[in-house]
C-alpha cells in the first residue's frame, strides 16, 4: 500500500525537514495555478486562430506543433541544464516568461496588431517555457519527498492537473464565447503569475539537488540517453508512450475543428466536451493507488492502458445528438487510462534513477515522448487536409490502440514490481543497466510473490 504523503496529511515522523513537507504544498498550489493558465490557453489559442484568424487545418496543425517543438529544439539541453543548475530558479523564470509572452496576444489584438505569426511564435515560446518548467519541476520533486511517498506526490500533483483541465477548459471556452477568445487570454497570464508568487514564497537558501560539475553538455546529455535505452524497464514504455503521443495529437491537431466545423458547436460548447478528458483524468488520478496495489505499478501499466485505450475507436463516430456521447464516452475513458498510466510511469522513473542523472533521464524521456507531438500535430494537419477530418480522428484512435502492443514485451510483462535491488539511488548503474532479468536464472526477481 502506498504509504501517506510525508506529513502532509497524516503529520508522520519522517527524515525530512518539516520545511520541506512545507514546500511540496506551495509547490502543489502553484502547479495548481499554472495549470489552470495552461488549460485556459489550451482552449483559448486555438479558437483565436479558428474563429479570429480564420485558420485551416494547415494552420491550426502548424500551432499545435509550434507549442510542443521546444521538445525537439531544447528537450535534451534542458535536462543537462537542469542537472547543473539549482531547479527552483529556473522554475520561476518560466513561469514569469509564459506570462509575459501570454500578455502580449490581447495587447496586440487591442491594438488591431494581431497576425497568425505572432500566435505562432507565442506558441513556440510558451512551449519553451513550459519544457524547462517540466523537466525543472519532475527533477526537483523528489528532494521534497522520500522516494517511497513519489507514487502518492505524483498522484496528487497529477490529479489536481486533471482538475485544472476539467475546470479551467470550459472557463477558457465560457470566457471566450463572453469575452472573446483574446480577452481569455488574460485569465491565463493571472495563473501564471499566481504561480510565480507561490514559487517565491519555497525555501530560498536549500537548494533542490547538488549541483553537479560541469563538463561537456553532448556528453552529459549522451549518458541520460543511455541510462534511458538501456533500462529495460525504462525502454519499453518510454517507446508506447512516443507512438502513442504522435497519434494523440494527430487528433488533439484538428479536435477544435472537428466540434467547430464537423459538429458545428458554440465556443462554450467546445471547451466543455474539451474538459471531458480531464474529468476522465480526475478519475484517473483518484484510482490510481487501487490499480497499483491491485496488480503492481508495472503491471498495472499494461492492463489500464490495454483496457481503455480502445475506446477512442468510438470519437470519429461522433456527430450531433446521441452519438455525441460517443464523443464523451471515447475521450473520457481515454483521459482516464492516459493519467494512470502517466502517473505509474513517471513515479517508476523517479524511482530507478540516480539523483544525479534524474534531469537528463527527465528530459531524454520528454525530448522522446512529447519531441513527436509536433509531428504528430503536423501530420494530423495534413491527414485532416487530404483525407478529411473525421478520417484523421479515425486513423488516430487506431495507431493509438495498436501501440499498446509495445507493452507485452518480455520482460516487462512477466512483472508485478521493479525488482527491489532498482529501487535505490545509489544502485550501481552496471546493475540497473545490464542484462535483463533471465527467467531461467536463479537470481531472477521473485515476480510471483509480488
């Protein structure tokens, strides 16, 4: 069972400062903040461009990739960053960044300066901003609690982003039907700023992590992708989860114009059935302590996302009256399965790996998964542009379910748990790296026991 939250709610003894159980709380509330400025110019930018700039598919596909390419562009280089750096600090310049380049889109609109390239390139940056705040703030939580207490930090943190989509979603698209989609824009840059204040309010004087020396940056981010590829339990789901990112936002490319055009419905229609997947992942959240204890974290990976993945085969069927419920039915239980299986997968990480290559490992992971989401947004551009919408949707949910298949290798299948001896931070990375488990030896992980 996993075990309460360092103190945070049963107020346990524990190793840890009392400042620290402390700082997990103001780092939850402004991650809290900051996603609710996510979610309302998740809604918010794409109905600019949709309803204000009149965009195509092209177009809305060539926005969806600019928010992610930062993945692609700085994903490695802010891993190594991130191990040399004190984390905190660089947590606060991307929140103070997003809000300003946030700030700029209804001042121009103001102005009557508006153009698809300044959407764009606010788009680029943001996602700059948001790939240092990620990989930053996965590095530093697990100097705010012990390695045992990661599954339940990460749960709560994850749950309460669901919580943000599920209500910042519709308040971005209510507040654009009201407003209008620019003026949105302005309860974003709120959220960001509020979660600059709460940053400022952690301890300043301790650092997240020790910093480390420095030496080449090649050859530092070059050691976080071998640990990554040659982790057996790391490879395989790091290799599910970039298939099936890329046909995730095949759809999340064209989605908008799908509901907008296809289905014809309101701006506060549209974020509502958006938020539909963070109520799934609300619920994903809440239960994901029942699918760990039930079948064991890595087992658990295989048999949510094998169970729910499918049913995003029933989106494209979706139209107006009854058969949108095929629409809600598909992105919620979808939602669902993809929280889980990100919260069992990131708590593993956080947990075989070094503190001192935790950033790079981070950010290999990142620069992997989310460094195909903007060809996936391109590609769902182009697939919504030649074949029709409804047919990319289509091709989505069925690249989407095929992926899955990745996750019944060996030896990954045959697991309940990490084996014990790759639950440590000072375990020997030949150890960690080395042959995978032989189920003919002698020494192989007592799996059936677990």
């Amino acid at each position: 069972m996993v075990p309460q939250l360092c103190g945070l709610v049963t107020g346990n003894p524990h190793p840890r400062r009392t400042g620290q159980h402390r700082d997990f709380g103001v780092l939850w509330l402004s991650d809290v903040a900051s996603q609710f400025g996510t979610a309302v110019h998740f809604v918010a930018i794409p109905l600019i461009a949709a309803t204000v700039l009149e965009a195509g598919p092209v177009e809305m596909g060539l926005l969806t990739a600019a928010g992610t390419a930062a993945n692609l562009l700085i994903g490695l280089p802010a891993g190594a960053w991130a191990d040399r750096m004190r984390r905190l600090p660089v947590m606060r310049y991307a929140e103070a960044g997003q809000a300003l380049l946030l700030a700029s889109v209804p001042i121009a609109w103001w102005a009557g300066a508006l153009t698809y390239p300044h959407l764009l390139a606010v788009s680029l940056l943001c996602g700059a901003m948001f790939t240092l705040f990620e990989v930053a703030s996965q590095s530093y939580l697990p100097s705010l609690v012990a390695r045992v207490d990661l599954p339940e930090a990460n749960r709560r943190l994850h749950t309460s982003r669901q919580v943000m989509h599920f209500s910042g979603r519709p308040a971005g698209g209510a507040l654009a039907q009201l407003l209008g989609a620019t003026n949105a824009l302005v309860a974003s840059v709120f959220g960001f700023v509020a979660s600059l204040l709460l940053l400022g309010r952690m301890n300043r004087e301790r650092p997240a992590v020790a910093v480390q020396p420095r030496g080449r940056l090649t050859e530092e981010i070059g050691e976080g992708l071998r640990f990554l590829f040659a982790h057996w339990l790391l490879r395989p789901t790091t290799l599910f989860s970039m298939i099936h990112n890329f046909f995730l936002n095949v759809y999340v490319a064209v989605n908008v114009l799908f509901l907008v055009r296809d289905l014809q419905l309101a701006e506060g229609s549209v974020g509502l059935l958006l938020s539909v997947t963070g109520a799934g992942g609300i619920l994903g959240g809440l239960t994901t302590r029942f699918w760990s204890n039930s079948f064991g974290t890595v087992r658990a990976l295989i048999v949510v996302t094998v169970l729910t993945t499918p049913f995003r085969l029933l989106v494209p069927f979706a139209d107006r009256g009854w058969a949108l419920s095929l629409f809600v039915v598909g992105v919620f239980v979808g939602g669902y399965g993809t929280v889980v299986f990100a919260v069992l997968q990131v708590s593993l990480r956080q947990s075989v790996c070094p503190d001192r290559l935790l950033g790079r490992v981070n950010a290999s992971t990142r620069f992997l998964t989310w460094g195909v989401i903007p060809l996936g947004a391109l590609a769902g551009g182009a697939l919504g542009a030649l074949l029709g919408i409804r047919a990319a949707i289509m091709i989505a949910a069925v690249g989407m379910t095929l992926a899955c298949c990745l996750l019944f290798v060996a030896p990954l299948r045959h697991l309940r748990e990490a084996p014990e001896e790759l639950l440590s931070a000072e375990a020997d990375l030949t150890r960690i790296v080395g042959d995978e488990p032989d189920r003919d030896r002698h020494d192989e992980p007592d799996t059936s026991a677990r």
